[in-house]
C-alpha cells in the first residue's frame, strides 16, 4: 500500500570515517529514515542487483519481515511527475550493511560496532551534533535526554557514596560522631538544593499533600504496596 502522507527529504550524517562523514540524501518518515535501493547501493558503493540480492536473502532467511521495513512513497520526480517508489527503513538499511562487502560497508561496521561498545561500556552513546541542531524526525529528543539526566541526577546515592568514601578516608573518622552527622546532612542538604534548586525541607513541605495518594510520596522504604512509616515523610528524596 503507497503513502499519501508528505515524507521530508534531507542529507543525513549515516557515519563518521577516517575520511570524513559520509552523508547522503534520505527521506523522513514515521521517526525513521527510507532509502531506495539505488540510495543504498550509492551509500555502500556497490551495484543496485547486489544491494536486491542481500535484501532477498534478508528476507529468506527471517531476519527482518518484508512488510515491516518496506513501504511504498509516491515521489515527484525530476519531470513533475509523481512516481510509486520502493523505499527500505534503516532496519533494512543495517542489514545490508553488515552483509556487503566493500570498503564503505567495512568502514560503516567499523563505525556501527564502535557505537555499540560505547553503549555498552559507558551506557550511552550520543550524537552531539544532531542534538544541538535539532531532529529531523518530527520530534525533538533534546528535552527527553535532559529529562533522564535529571532521572540519573536525582539518584543521589551515586554522589552521596563518592563523598562518604572520600570522608571515611579521615584519619580521625568516627561515623557516630556529631560532627560527622552534621556534615553529612549538610551534604545531604547541598545535593538536594543542586539537583532541584529546594532544600531538603522546602522539598518536605511542598510535597506532603493529605489530598493525593501516599500523601505526595514517591517511594518508600516498604514501596510500593508496602505500609507509609512516619520515618519515610521525613526523607526528602522520597517526595522526588
């Protein structure tokens, strides 16, 4: 079945090389990009008859489902006339590209297998440039990384750990000591007014609510079905 529904057409940064990026021409649909054939055997440098004949194999083998990576766009061409066209989506698009053998398939698994050990070591992998300029796929993920930033910020016991593990150092440490208590609230303190601009009471005081479910709690030491202690309204980071 084609597609009625207006598709944007963009030069795209697949990969980085050696060499420089390699960039090329694709379309926007559906929060994904769609190469022809002719678009993919441009970017792998290879024939069109190859690029079909790793496709079939794709298909016969049960990689990938035909239907789920193919749709059909209707396409104005160079002559005004508009042209029922076969594209493949980049799930189709990185088969192919860990099947084809050349030198710009190679250096594009180089690049893909590159990525993944980053994801895989770090926990993420981040394309920069296409976040500070904006997304081509109708929506912008800026806004959703700076909101699993603030996910992975409002987890304090990552901070928290490394600042008792630097003060436990202390030839003279003593966790029972009231001084130690106080720093450490204080520190406490810091990190809450760090991560979302209140104290550790503001944040008590604006968050207890008798009107709203778990009286405005988030979590709590016996969460989620677990009874609400008083001990647990008193801890700033479960109203987060």
């Amino acid at each position: 079945m084609n597609e009625e529904k207006k598709i944007q057409e963009s030069k795209f940064l697949f990969y980085t090389s050696p060499q420089g990026d390699i960039k090329i021409d694709v379309f926007f649909y559906d929060e994904t990009v769609w190469l022809t054939q002719k678009r993919m055997s441009e970017l792998f440098e290879v024939s069109t008859p190859t690029i079909n004949e790793h496709l079939s194999n794709i298909f016969k083998s049960g990689e990938l489902i035909e239907n789920s990576v193919i749709r059909k766009f209707r396409i104005t061409a160079s002559d005004g006339k508009q042209y029922e066209t076969q594209f493949y989506n980049l799930d189709a698009i990185i088969s192919v590209g860990y099947r084809v053998n050349s030198e710009r398939a190679t250096k594009f698994r180089i690049w893909a297998t590159t990525t993944l050990r980053e994801y895989i070591i770090k926990g993420f992998a981040i394309d920069a440039e296409r976040l500070k300029n904006g997304n081509h796929f109708g929506k912008d993920y800026f806004e959703e990384l700076l909101e699993k930033i603030r996910e992975i910020r409002s987890s304090e016991r990552r901070f928290y750990k490394k600042i008792t593990d630097i003060y436990a150092l202390s030839s003279d440490y003593d966790k029972n000591a009231e001084v130690t208590k106080e720093f450490f609230a204080t520190v406490q303190n810091k990190l809450h007014w760090a991560i979302t601009g209140k104290t550790a009471a503001k944040i008590i005081y604006d968050g207890a609510d008798v009107k709203i479910p778990h009286m405005g709690l988030k979590t709590w030491k016996n969460s989620p079905g677990g009874k609400i202690l008083k001990s647990d309204t008193t801890v700033a980071k479960n109203y987060l």
